[in-house]
C-alpha cells in the first residue's frame, strides 16, 4: 500500500511540476517582460529623417515618430462628430468593451489559423492605443499571436487605470493621420488648414478614415480612395445611429477644400510623394524609427524653374495675358497648374510641382495635382494611334474622311463626335489627323481597331485607370481619367523608344550609419511598344507643318530644337493639358481648377502649352541639340498628299511618309482622274462626240459619302456617267450600304416644346450614296411613304417633327438603273 501511495504522489508531484513549468512557460511567454503601461507616452522622440535632391540639397527634415506636428487638444473640444466617426469605424463597441473585442479577437483568430499567419485584425481603440504607445517598435511591427495576445492584456489593464474618454483623448491626440501629423488637431491643420474646432461633418469622416492606411487614404495623393474611405465611414455613422441617411448624403457630396498649415519644406509635393512611398515600401514603423538619409531624384533647381513659371503663367491668364481693359473679373479662372518632368531614359522624376502654392487654401495647393485622376482630352489620342499603326492596318498616310457621322451608344443614344472648331475637313491622313487633333477621325480610328487594343497599349504603358466599363468610343476624346505622372510616363515610352517606364522618385535609403536599406531597381523596363511605332508617333508630334490647320504656323508647341508634343482640353474647359519630350526629357503639365470649377475659355495651347514651352526652354538652355533617332524598319515612300496611295500623273500635291517596311502603299491614287469632257455640253464625251469639241479635264474624285462635302466646299465634280437600264436591288450587308441615313441619328429621341410653334420645331432628314455609289435619283422616305425627291445631292429635307414613333430610310437609282435602299432609322418624338 505505501508503494502505491508513494508511486500516486510521485505522479502528483510530475503533474504538479508539468502545470508549473507549463505555468512559468507561458509567464515567460507572455507575461515576464510585459511593458507597463507607467511607459505610457514615454518613447523617445527619434532622429528625423533628412530628404536630399539628386544633388545633396536638403529639401526637408522628416520627423520620425511622435516628431511630426503635434498639438494634443483636451476631448470635448474635439468635434463630436469626430469623436464618434472615430468610434463608428474603429471600435463600434468602445464604450461597451473591456477593452478588447473579444468576438473580434476570436474573429481574427478563426481568419489567422485558416489562412496561415497574423493577417486580420479585431483591434479596439484601447488595443491601438496600447500598440502605439506601450509596445516597443521593434515588438509593435511584429505579426504574431504572443503580440496580439499581450496587446490584449494591456488593453484590458488599461481599461481597469482610465475611464474611456480618456482612453478616446489619448488615441484622437495620439494617433497619426498620415502627411506627417499625430493627432486630429494637427491632422486638420496639416489637410484643411485650420483648427479641428472648425472641422464640419464631412471632413471629420474623412479624418476619421484615415488612420486605417494613412498613405493610400491620403486625400492629397488619392483623392478617389480617400472619398471611397469617406463614404464607408458615414454609411457606419448612419448603421450606428449617429447621423442621418440624408446628413450622410449632404456630407458624401460636398465638395472638400485641401490645404495646410505653412512650415519649411521645399519641393513639398514631391517631400509628400516620396513619404506616401516609403511608407509603403518601408513601412511606418521603419519611418518613425527615423535616422535615414532620403537621396532622391529631384532636381530642386528644376523644381524651383516650374514653380516661378507657374506662377507668373497663372497671373498672366488672371489678367486675360495682358489685354486688363476686355479681361472679367479673375480672367480666365485658371487657379492651378501642376508639372511633371521625366528622364525617359531612367524613368527619374526631375520635376514634381502639384500646384503653384502648397499652403494656399484657396486653390486646395496641398492637392498634388500630378497624382490626381483627370479627364485629358486629347492628350490619349497617341495611344489610340500608336495602338493602330502597331497592328499594321493603318499607317501614317491611311486617309479617313472627317464628316459627320453618328454612333449608337450602347444604351440605344445617338453620339456625334464635332472637332474642336466644329468642322469637318473632308478627306485626311492619319498623320494631319493626330498632329491637328481632329476628334472624328480619332474616334472612327478606334471604331477600326476596337477598343480593347487601344485599352491594352495603355496599361502596358502604365496606365491602369481606364477599365470602367462604361466608357465607350469617347475614351479616345479623354472620358476617362488618368495621372499627369501616369501619362508623362507613357510618352516616356515614345521617347525612349517603346520601353515601360516606371517613375522613379528615390534613388537609394541609407541609415544613419550609411548601410543602404533600399536601392531602387530599374525604373525602365521592358519594350511594350514597337520602336518603329514610337517613332512614327514622334515624327507627327513633332511635325510642325501637319499641325498647322490647327495650331497655326510657328505656334507655342514649336521649340528651338527637336521635340513632340500633344494638347488636350476636355468638355467646358474643366482640364487643359500639354505633354511633349525631346529625345532627353518628357514633361507633362496639367492646367485648370482642383475644385473641378471650368475655365473661361482656356485650351491647352493656351493654359498648359505655355508653361510647357517655356520649362523646356529654360531647362534645356545651354544642353546639346539632340534628333529622335530614326530605327531600322522604316520606309519613305512618296504619296500622294490627298489619298494616301501612290501618286498617278495627274496627282497635284505629294508627300513623302514613313511606313512600317512592308505596310507601304502599292496601289495608285483613283482620286485624281484625267476624263473627257464635251465642251458644248459640260457633260462626258462620247464616242460619238466630235473631237474638236473634247476636251481633258482633271477632277479631284471624291467617293460617294464625301460628295456633298465636296460641293459643300466648291471643289467641282465630273458629271455623272451615262444611265444604263437595271433591276431593283436591295442591300444585303458588308462594309457600307449603297446609299446611306446621315440624318436624323438612329435611336435619337425628340421633345417637342409646347412655347414654340410646331413649324419651327424641324429636324433634318438626309442621304448620301455609299463607298462606290453612284446615284442619279435619291427619294427619302416617312413611315412607307415618299418625303423629298432629288436628282442631284445634297439629298436632304427638312420635316417637322410629329409625335410617335416613325421610321425614315432612302431609295435610289444608279447609273445601270438599279433601285438601292438603305438600312431603316427609327426615332421617337415625344410630346
């Protein structure tokens, strides 16, 4: 018996020493060295982080952890609604949890253990709070259970040393909000530039989102996902009762002003840029440990050039360029301009200005114009040319004829691209079309190739931000919207000959003992674009003499030396833009309003283009002249100047083109035709008329859609040939009908006004004969009954307009006596 009692408690002494040591394990684990929360606030203040140009110039001391702005403001002066936006999405649950959530904790634990790792969250205010200011920063950046669970410890005993609001205070006061601020009073001065006292409900939501990821939230840098993070925070206002449904929707829709709180900095949104860049690369933590040197690819003098001309071009456009005495109030309106300048060889940003005046709430200066989302005009139409040259199908010399022409969008409403003057010009190569910016002819190039090449060629270019789903042929007019640094990058490509560029802002991250802890990679990567196709893209941009029925002859896109450039101007005049390189430097300016307010009639070769123009004059002044070198692969073939096809004897005007060897023209002009003309009666000559009274006359041939034009312009036509007998023939498909509806648009809807009489209240009704039709009668039809009846064109009618439904389509008779009849247009006309 003694042996069995004796064995029993030497098992009980076992188990007893296996739970103590499993005891002290876990102590150990867990608990010996657990940070008091007497450490509360007591970190200290790190060395800053120093920010050098690509010269060594100091442009900012960055302060590391708790360095930055800071003014800790007692709780019931901070706005009660940042106070419970904080709380909505924080910790819903503050006022009621012990600290620790621990749903949210088991939550986390559930996501952790099925997906590997520390990867959710579940962290109350409490929890932050701890993590930030007790926790080490070497403990703090670590993603493990033993963290998570000891955050939780100190968060509950936290919670048994403070009331709540004071645990609130502490995290409004204490927390970083990102653009180098800690706390919401600091965070309101350094992103509205005034007092968190004078915040109102919309920018308190916006503070409130912002601690979640302070760099990808940040309004300044990305507006879109800031305002994205905005709305989240509202809707949890309203699911927890703290606002209404409607207070939420005033608040989602008023428009945000942007500014900050003056400090010395120099290039500051470039600084910006490349802290929003470290903190994603490095991480916050590594940031506020603080001690490193920045060198970066800034070329502060360069900056500084962009600055001052900014400024003076702005105060130039206030004061309608110096004619005071027919200048409104204001001027133009253009407040703000931003600029971007690119090594195209290396992808480094020399130049990064966001706005003439980062501390000037007026023109929301702390906005970083360069990384914004904008509508640029014409400024992608290189894109969509580029993407059609690359396929082979259409070359500089392809002719495409700019007349009206109307698309169905994918809702069934008519669309009708006009140019920028609203003419159309007829017959034109691509090469006139791109470096004149014709509108028609770049949607009809896109028509051709599709839109999902166009799409392609731009992100392989760097640009990502045109994939909504809805954007439709007028993605090549602009309607989109892009990034200045995006797209200065993808003309990058052009310049360096077809290879992605990726801009590069910092060269290399040292600590303060000079070991380097980052070093960039190559910023110009792989060749996305052929270079013969980048080429023919610089040839036209820099072209002077196809530019001129726009821009005019020595224009201010023309430099002292070789170089490229492109205009946009978007609808009302909301943005204008002007993008162009030489073969050493791209630089991208944007002009217009942040606040999105238009312009008073300012395009981009008169809001953008003069600041362009005089950046890379004044940088590039002293620098060796350089050509855009021309790559093997490329031909130069005469053609005639109108067609785009070899030129026959009788072509008056040609022009010699660059081709992709091999997609050369081979066949002969048809446009300009030597025929026989009976001098006594203007018509052709027969065989049976007398010799002395023919006579050879050379016309310019225009195809059946751009007849009318033609006569529209006074350029003569031969006369028609003689008729033949025929049979009735209807049009079965392929490219274009025999005669085609210009008017009115298929789909199109009509309101009539009851305030006008009904005979004024008339649309157009007209038809044109098809590619190789020739027509000798034209008879339009209303709903299967004749309208207008024409032997020569223009055929076209106008009709008043009825209520309901109708239907309008064409017949006409050829020259072999056919009857041809076009496809049918339905529209509605409503009371």
């Amino acid at each position: 018996m003694s042996i069995r009692l004796r064995r029993l408690g030497i098992a009980l002494a076992l188990f007893l020493l296996l739970i103590g040591g499993a005891g002290a394990g876990v102590y150990f684990w867990l608990l010996a060295d657990l940070p008091s929360l007497d450490h509360l606030g007591r970190n200290l203040v790190a060395p800053s982080n120093k920010v050098y140009d690509r010269y060594g110039r100091l442009l900012f001391e960055m302060p590391a952890a708790g360095g930055g702005s800071h003014t800790p403001v007692p709780l019931e002066e901070i706005p009660l609604a940042l106070r419970q936006a904080t709380i909505a999405v924080e910790d819903a649950s503050f006022y009621q949890n012990p600290g620790v959530d621990f749903w949210g904790i088991l939550r986390a634990l559930w996501i952790n253990l099925t997906q590997g790792g520390i990867r959710a969250g579940g962290s109350t205010i409490t929890q932050q709070v701890v993590r930030n200011l007790v926790l080490s920063p070497a403990e703090r950046s670590e993603q493990t259970l033993r963290r998570k669970l000891r955050e939780a410890i100190l968060a509950w005993q936290m919670t048994q040393r403070y009331s709540k609001d004071e645990i609130l205070e502490i995290y409004l006061n204490e927390t970083y909000y990102g653009n180098m601020a800690y706390g919401v009073e600091a965070a309101a001065r350094a992103y509205f530039g005034k007092s968190m006292a004078d915040l109102d409900l919309a920018e308190c939501a916006l503070l409130a989102g912002l601690p979640q990821a302070p760099a990808r939230y940040n309004p300044l840098e990305h507006l879109e996902a800031a305002r994205a993070r905005q709305a989240v925070v509202l809707d949890l206002m309203v699911r927890h009762g703290y606002i209404s449904a409607e207070e939420a929707r005033l608040a989602k829709e008023e428009r945000l002003h942007f500014a900050a709180a003056p400090f010395p900095i120099r290039a500051p949104h470039f600084v910006m840029y490349v802290r929003n860049f470290l903190e994603e690369t490095l991480g916050l933590e590594r940031l506020e440990r603080g001690g490193l040197n920045i060198y970066t690819t800034l070329d502060l003098d360069m900056n500084e050039t962009a600055r001052d001309l900014v400024r003076y071009r702005l105060a130039r456009l206030a004061e309608c360029n110096g004619q005071r005495e027919l200048c409104p109030p204001g001027g133009h309106n253009v407040r703000n301009a931003a600029l971007v300048a690119l090594d195209p060889s290396t992808g480094e940003i020399l130049a990064m200005l966001g706005s003439p005046d980062y501390f000037s709430a007026r023109i929301d200066g702390a906005v970083n114009a360069t990384t914004a989302l904008r509508q640029p005009g014409s400024a992608i139409k290189p894109i969509t040319y580029a993407a059609a040259f690359e396929g082979g199908k259409m070359t500089p010399a392809t002719v495409v004829y700019d007349l009206r022409t109307a698309y169905v969008t994918e809702r069934g409403i008519p669309y009708v691209p006009f140019n920028y003057d609203l003419r159309f010009r007829g017959p034109v190569r691509l090469r006139e079309a791109l470096a004149s910016s014709y509108n028609l002819v770049a949607i009809k190039v896109l028509d051709t190739i599709g839109m999902e090449t166009m799409l392609n060629l731009a992100r392989r270019l760097g640009i990502n931000t045109l994939d909504d789903p809805g954007l439709g042929l007028a993605v090549t007019l602009g309607d989109g919207e892009v990034r200045l640094l995006d797209l200065t990058a993808a003309y990058a490509a052009f310049a360096n000959g077809g290879r992605r560029v990726y801009p590069l802002a910092v060269r290399r991250v040292e600590d303060a003992s000079g070991n380097v802890l980052w070093s960039a990679p190559p910023a110009v990567g792989e060749r996305v674009l052929d270079e013969r196709v980048a080429y023919l893209i610089t040839d036209i941009l820099s072209d002077d003499l196809a530019r001129i029925p726009t821009f005019g002859e020595g224009s201010v896109l023309q430099l002292s030396r070789p170089a490229a450039v492109k205009t946009g101007t978007t609808y009302d005049f909301h943005d204008n833009w002007t993008v162009g390189y030489t073969p050493d430097l791209v630089v991208g300016v944007w002009a217009g309003n942040a606040d999105g307010e238009p312009m008073h009639q300012v395009t981009g070769v008169s809001g953008a283009a003069p600041i362009w123009h005089d950046f890379m004059e004044t940088v590039l002044r002293g620098r060796p002249v350089q050509e855009f070198r021309r790559p093997a692969g490329l031909v130069e073939v005469e053609v005639c100047a109108l067609s785009g096809l070899l030129p026959n004897p009788d072509c008056p005007h040609r022009v010699r083109e660059l081709f992709l060897a091999g997609t050369e023209p081979h066949e002969t002009c048809p446009m300009h035709q030597r025929i026989a003309i009976d001098r006594a009666t203007g018509l052709r000559a027969t065989p049976d008329t007398p010799p002395e009274r023919v006579v050879e006359r050379v016309y310019t041939v225009f195809p059946p859609e751009a007849q009318d034009w033609a006569a529209e312009q006074g350029i003569p036509q031969p006369p028609p040939a003689p008729a033949g007998e025929g049979q009735l023939l209807a049009w079965s498909g392929g490219k274009e009908p025999p005669l085609v509806m210009t008017g009115p648009d298929q789909g199109a809807t009509y309101r009539l006004d009851r305030s006008l009489p009904r005979s004024s209240q008339r649309i157009r009704v007209g038809a044109r004969p098809g590619t190789g039709a020739t027509l000798l009668e034209v008879t339009l039809m209303l709903d299967g009954r004749p309208l207008a009846r024409f032997q020569k064109p223009p055929y076209q009618v106008y009709w008043p307009l009825e209520p309901g439904p109708h239907t309008f389509w064409a017949e006409g008779r050829n020259e072999h006596g056919e009857t041809v009849r076009s496809p049918e247009v339905h529209i509605w006309v409503t009371e």
